[in-house]
C-alpha cells in the first residue's frame, strides 16, 4: 500500500488534502455532508480516525452552537460518538435559528 501511494499520489498532491482537512469548516453545510467530506479527506490523507488530534480538529471545525454542546459533553470519546452526537444535534436544530 506504501508502495502504490507513493508511486500514485505525490507528495504535493498529499499536501494539498491536508491543507484541504486543515480548511475544512461546516458552514452552512449540513452535518452529514460535513461528515462525509471529512471522512473522505481524513482516509485519503491517511489520518487515524481515533486520535485526539482528528476528534478535535473535526469538532472545532463544526458550527459554533454544535461545538459547545459537544465540547462540554464527557460522552464523546471517539470519532463515531462525535458524528453520531453531531448527526442528533443537527436534528434537533432544524428549524431552529
């Protein structure tokens, strides 16, 4: 697997994901697009899906009102659990400004 990224996605093309992931904000977007985008971008750039680093870089990367609500929450642990608690909390905002 090494091997063939190396040979198939140079470098460049490598940083310019990161640099994609490090950019990356919700916005007006939906959780469940935000979650798919981030997926995408954290499996091609190769980035472990359970490390701190990734749960936090996804949270803070999310609406502000959903940022609080899961930062003060202590039943968050991994990445699942924060898509998961992102996915019910959208729900529970639709409609709401």
């Amino acid at each position: 697997k090494e091997k063939l990224t190396e040979k198939y996605l140079p470098e460049y093309y490598r940083n310019h994901l990161l640099n994609q992931l490090h950019n990356l904000r919700q916005g007006h977007m939906p959780v469940q697009n935000y979650i798919v985008i981030f997926e995408d971008l954290t499996r091609r750039c190769d980035v472990r899906g359970h490390c701190s680093q990734t749960i936090t870089k996804c949270v803070s990367s999310l609406n502000p009102k959903l940022r609080v609500i899961i930062t003060s929450s202590h039943d968050v642990d991994t990445l699942k659990e924060v898509f998961d608690f992102a996915l019910k909390l959208d729900l529970t905002f639709k409609g709401y400004p």
